[in-house]
C-alpha cells in the first residue's frame, strides 16, 4: 500500500462560523505486503480519519494511493471488487457488532452482501471462525453471549471472511484487558504469517504498537512527523514529538533506555493540543517543541529522508539532509 499526499478536511461550525478541519494533511506511507505499519499519535491526531480513507469509509480531496500495484481512487466510492481487498477492525467489539445478529450471521454478513451461496457462506464462516480459535459452537450464539475478547475475534472473523489483502486494525485491542490483548496480538501476528496479510495498526498505546509493528509512523495534528522501522524510532526518536510522546511511556524496564536525547516532558512547553481547525502555521508541533527556532513558525518541515526507510520532518535535520552523514543512524 502506498499513500502520496493524502489530505482530508471536514467543513464544521466553529465559534459561528463555517470551518475547514484538516483532519488529514498531505500524509505519505507506505506499507510492504505482509508487514505491519503502526500508526501513533494522540486522540484526535488523524489516524481515524486516515484508516477510514485508507478502506474507503471516507472519501479524499486529495492525493493518491497505489494498492497491490494498482491506482485506487481515493475521491470517488470504490467497486465492489476493491472494497473487498481491504478490511477494518474497530476498536469497540460490542458495538461494532448487531445485538440480535448471531455470531455466524455476522460473520457471514459481508459474504451474504457479496451474493455467495448459503453453502460457501457456511464455509467459510466455519473456516474463519476456526482461524480466529472460536469454538464452533459460538456460531448459535449471541454478541451478549459472549465476552469483550471472544467478541474481538468475531470482529476479526468478519474482517477475515471476504480474504481481504489488508487490514485496518483501529484501536483493535484498546478496550480488552491487558491479558486478552496479548492473545488478539498474538493472533493476529498467527494470521499474518499464515495469509500473507498486510496490516495497518493504529493504536494511541506506544507498547502494543512497539511489539506488532515493523515500521511505525508518527501522526501529530493530521500529518506524518516521523516514519521508520520499529526498532529505530523506538531506540532513536528523531521528532521532538516521537521523544516526547516517548518520554512518557511506562516501559517495564525504564534502566534500558538507549536513546540519545531524551527529552524531559516538564520541558514540552505547552501540553495542550492546538486545534486541527486552525493549526499553528509552519510546523504544526512548535507550540509544544521545546526546540522551537524562529523558522519553525514560518516554514512547515518538509520530510527529510535519513535513510532508506526513516523519514522525519523538522528543522532541526534539514541541514542533514544536505550533509554527508545523513546516514548517522546509532548502532
Ligand atoms: Fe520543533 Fe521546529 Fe522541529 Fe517543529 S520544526 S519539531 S518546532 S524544531
Ligand atoms: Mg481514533
């Protein structure tokens, strides 16, 4: 999958006033077929809005998206066919499921809507509901039946059910206790590994991200400040966002830090995030950057590239860019 430019914006009522929210600003991804790319950021940064644009839910204003070599067209409602490939799931399992709808009509809902047979319906949904470990028994039963964990798995059958290339997991493990997320986590790790899934993760929770995800990028006010494989943004965050967003995550080993300059969170000047609807000009970040320069509020950063794979965009690396030791990654 990959995303260029992608921006969505909102008309809202603001103060009286007619409003344009950029929910979504100008995000470029991109995300290797089998792999996982987390998404991070605080509540109300875009990574809903930018999952909904990613499966179709909303449409874009602009830019593009590329998808198992394919252009999909993201402005316009898609085909059948390309609502088919790629699937979500939402974070809340009860309500994303109907009360007086059985476990195997839910399931078999998006198959039904397809027009398969009641026989490749049955099938199937027998066939996914294994997959996510349900017992076959649940098929009778009822969303109420069953507890917040089993219900996620439902969720994840359904997703399953039209074998779809990717999937968008919002949220996915956020409302179950920390005992049940590892064993959705691990499941889904199973899944991948056993289709070839691609998946697109966002979760506000840095940990769960962490073990789940090969690349990881970093959203703040709707745009993307910092991508990278896991393992180097999490040992070496570039943004002062991503060390600041870093800075306070409980880890369970707080002595095995090995990150360079960690940035002290009673430094971040102002903790409360500005507005998407009238974000402060040039880097949307500088009202909370510890490192804000008099640039910053005239000029957006543009992403820098560092490497191959780690991009991120502030001031503080331009000059890098230009230099010879932009490949200064520590080991
Ligand atoms: Fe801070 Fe400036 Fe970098 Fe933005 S561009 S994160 S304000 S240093
Ligand atoms: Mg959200």
């Amino acid at each position: 999958l990959e995303l260029l430019g992608v921006s969505k914006q909102f008309h809202v009522r603001s103060g009286g006033r007619r409003a344009r929210l950029s929910a979504v600003e100008s995000v470029s991804l991109s995300v290797r077929q089998g792999t996982t790319l987390g998404i991070v950021g605080e509540s109300g940064c875009g990574k809903s809005t930018l999952a909904r644009v990613i499966v179709g839910l909303h449409l874009t204003d602009d830019g593009q998206m590329i998808f198992d070599g394919k252009q999909v067209l993201t402005h316009r409602r898609r085909s059948p066919a390309e609502l088919k490939q790629m699937q979500m799931v939402f974070q809340d399992p009860s309500s994303a499921l109907n009360p007086r709808a059985t476990i195997s009509e839910s399931i078999g809902f998006p198959l039904q809507v397809q027009g398969e047979s009641k026989a490749a319906i049955d099938e199937r949904v027998a066939k996914v509901m294994r997959d996510v470990g349900l017992p076959a028994a649940y098929a009778s039963h009822y969303p109420h039946q069953l507890s917040g964990g089993q219900r996620q798995r439902v969720n994840i059958a359904r997703a399953l059910a039209l074998q779809p290339k990717l999937v968008v997991l919002d949220e996915a493990v956020s409302a179950l206790d920390k005992s049940i997320q590892a064993q959705v986590l691990n499941l889904l790790t199973d899944l991948q590994e056993e289709y070839g899934l691609t998946y697109v993760f966002i979760s506000h929770d840095l940990n769960v991200v962490r073990y789940i995800s090969d690349d990881v990028a970093v959203m703040y006010l709707g745009q993307v400040v910092e991508r990278g494989s896991a393992k180097e943004l999490y040992d070496n965050p570039k943004h002062p966002y991503t060390q600041l967003l870093l800075s306070s995550v409980p880890t369970l080993n707080p002595a095995d830090s090995t990150r360079d300059e960690p940035v002290d969170s009673a430094d971040a000047k102002d903790t409360e995030i500005p507005s998407p609807i009238d974000p402060p000009s040039g880097c949307r970040f500088r009202t909370r950057c510890p490192f804000a320069m008099d640039i910053c509020s005239q000029v957006a950063p543009a992403p820098v590239q560092l490497s191959a794979d780690r991009s991120v965009a502030c001031h503080l690396y331009s000059d890098a860019a230009a230099g010879a030791d932009v490949q200064a990654v520590p080991a």
